[in-house]
C-alpha cells in the first residue's frame, strides 16, 4: 500500500463543509454553481453546514474566510466565483492574502485539466487556488457550473478528506 493510500484510509469519514458563491448578481435561487457544489459534496458524503453569497469585494471576502476560520462547525470552505482577471474579481487576492498555506498545486492541475478536457488555452485566465487559513481548507474555483463541476469531481471530492488528515493529523 502506498503512502497516499494509507493517509486516506486514516483519513475522516465526515467533512463539515461551507460554500460560499461570490457575485455581485446571484441569488440563492439563481446559483446554479453554488447548488452543485453542494450537491456534490453531500452526495460525496460530506455535510454542508453553511452556504453564504457574498459580492466580490476584497474586505467582504477576507471577513468571510476569517470568520470561517474562526467557526468550528467549518473544516473547509469552498468559494465559487471572482477567480478571473476582471477589474471586479478580487476573489483571488483575498483568498491569498488570507491563506497561512497555499496549496498551489490545486491551481496548477485546474488549469491542467481545464486546457486538456475543456477550455483549451483560455484556461490561463483562471487564478483557481487553495490552501489552508488556520486549519480550515480553502478551495476556490471559477464560477461556472463546468468549471465547479471539473474541480470538484477531479480534486477536491476525492481529496477532501486527505487534505482534513494532513491538516488534522497532529490533533
């Protein structure tokens, strides 16, 4: 057995979960991506304890991640949306500048897997990133439905809980 299979057997079974949609325009009605992640994640096996939309803005963001850092009914937050390069997306940079740990290469295999099933070279316009603030992970994708689709059935589904080890295994 290799080491990676033995750290997701010692991995938990139960990931208590945040999802957070950053647009200016959505509603909970109208989050389709913010639907899916959640869907996913519970059909994954993981418990979603809060769902947030929050505009892009760097201040409104950077307080969301604290506070999810400070909630200890969140072990992960995933944010959906604002990772572009518009003069609007801050996502990244507060996302960044809130992290204790990147884990950049989430971003890296994001846009990996972007430009060779999906949206050949336009994926170098995305700034997907992860890492850890405290010790809830952070995982931030673009907003849209395929692109929160290919991140969490490629990444963070089947790693969720390998990352909860590694950032747990101390405790």
């Amino acid at each position: 057995m290799t080491s990676v299979e033995q750290h997701r057997r010692e991995a938990p079974a139960q990931v208590r979960c945040m999802v957070v949609t950053v647009s200016d325009t959505r509603t909970p009605e109208t989050d389709k991506s913010g639907a899916l992640m959640k869907q996913l994640l519970e059909e994954a096996g993981y418990a979603v304890v809060r769902y947030r939309i929050v505009k892009d803005e760097y201040d409104l963001i950077r307080e969301l991640i604290r506070e999810a850092a400070a909630d200890d009914e969140v072990e992960a937050l995933l944010l959906n949306g604002g990772t572009g390069i518009a003069p609007r997306d801050t996502t990244y940079e507060a996302v960044r500048d809130s992290l204790d740990k990147e884990m950049p290469g989430f971003g890296e295999i994001f846009r990996y897997l972007s430009f060779a099933e999906d949206i050949g070279s336009a994926a170098i316009l995305s700034r997907a990133t992860a890492g850890v603030a405290g010790r809830t992970a952070v995982f931030s994708t673009p907003g849209s439905s395929g692109a929160v689709r290919l991140a969490m059935t490629r990444i963070i589904v089947p790693e969720l809980r390998h990352v909860m080890r590694e950032i747990y295994k101390d405790r």
